[in-house]
C-alpha cells in the first residue's frame, strides 16, 4: 500500500494536478480573506480566520474532486485496471493508498494557511488576541472534512471511467451530504425529526469541531462516515473488478 501512496503523490507532482488545485485554494482563500469586501479580516475587524472555515467547505467541493477524479477514472480508461489488480494488494489497499494519497495533497494544500494565521495572530490588539484553540479545532474539523470529501471523491472516481463525470458526480456528492442533509433538516414538514436529523449532517459536526470543542464523538462521526464510503467504494470495485 506504501508503494502505491508513493506513486500516486509522485504522479500528482509529476503533473500540474497538484500545483494548479494547491494554487487555485490559495488564491481564492487568500481574496477572500485579504481583498473582497464583506469577507476579508482588515474589514471585519476581529482576528479570527472564520473566512477560511466558512467558506474553506465549499472551496473544498470543487477542490478536492478535482484531485480525486483520476484516481480510479484513469485507470480504467487506460486499461491498467486489471495490471492494477494484480499487484500482491487486497482491494481494501489499494483504495486506501490512492485515498491517502488524495488527503495528503488536501492537507499538504491547507499547510501554507499557517501564513494567515500567523499574520492575524500578530495584527491582533493587543498581538495574540486570538483564539488560538478554536483555531487549532477549526483545522482538525477541516481536515476531517476533506478526508470525508476526498472519500466521497474515490467513490466518485471509482464509477466511471470518465473523469468529468467522476468530477461532477464527486462535487454532487460533496454538496449533497454538506448541504443537502442540513437544507432537508429545515423542512416544517419533519417536525420533531429536524432535530434529530440536523445532528446526523456533515455541518452540525463540523460547526461543533470550529468552536474548538474536540469532542471524541464529531471525531468518531466524521471517521465513520469516512470508512463507509471507503468500504462501499470497495464493494463496488469488488463488484465490477475483471
């Protein structure tokens, strides 16, 4: 599994994959927070890095299935499927290896925000007046987050053989569970169900993680939903594996 995460980062170096989504996330993070009226910081006046956990999700949507797309898609359109499946790997590691391979380019891209927050950090007043825990728990909810999106992204990929269609259905997927479950949960029509609803989203979990709360249960949410989107991606590479 090693040597498969292995070429998979290299193939991601080796192409403009990596350089272009890390570039794009930077760049849009980085208007957002320090030109565009309405959501950059030296407007709103409070350190804080709400820009980047509020809108850093949707971002991801776009990002994250750009990178997942090829993982399987290419394979499949080059014929190299079944070399692939000859390798001395289970199925389970061979997914697991292209899966971490997308989350450390997802963590690998989230690594240079470490800049602005060292920049709010010193324009507070007085210099730290930040919450830096909050911060710290804001990251580890957005990494969890787009290991989940990168999940949903491997699936994606591992439906089809083109990678448009991987990209589009991955994106769908990301905003269905970030979006969908949290936009179905308002319906007046549920009643008492909201509630109970509400919690089992994506987004009541992750809020919960950016007010710097590690609760071991948004964790343990979060992880879950990650093993079964890998252990479905398997049975369906399983199902169609020749």
């Amino acid at each position: 599994m090693i040597s498969l995460f292995r070429k998979e980062i290299a193939g991601y170096l080796n192409s403009l994959i990596a350089y272009v989504v890390i570039s794009v996330f930077l760049t849009g993070i980085g208007l957002l927070m320090w030109v565009f009226p309405n959501t950059n910081v030296l407007d709103y006046g409070f350190a804080d890095m709400q820009t980047l956990f509020g809108l850093g999700p949707y971002v991801f949507m776009f990002l994250i299935p750009a990178i997942t797309m090829r993982l399987f898609a290419e394979e499949k359109k080059s014929g190299t499927m079944e070399l692939l499946f000859t390798r001395p790997l289970s199925d389970l590691e061979i997914i697991l290896g292209k899966y971490f391979s997308a989350v450390f380019l997802v963590a690998f891209a989230l690594l240079p925000t470490l800049i602005y927050y060292f920049s709010i950090y010193q324009l507070g007043n007085p210099s730290g007046n930040l919450d830096s825990a909050g911060i710290a728990g804001s990251y580890v909810g957005l990494l969890l987050l787009g290991g989940f999106f990168a999940a949903l992204g491997t699936l994606a990929s591992a439906i089809t053989e083109n990678q448009i269609v991987a990209f589009i259905f991955g994106a769908f997927l990301c905003f269905l569970f970030y979006d969908g479950i949290d936009a179905l949960a308002g319906l007046d029509m549920l009643g008492s169900l909201s509630y109970q609803l509400e919690r089992l989203g994506v987004v009541y979990h992750y809020n919960a993680l950016s007010r710097g709360l590690l609760d071991s249960r948004d964790v343990l949410y979060f992880l879950s939903m990650i093993t079964g989107v890998v252990l479905l991606t398997k049975l369906f590479i399983g199902s169609r594996k020749w």
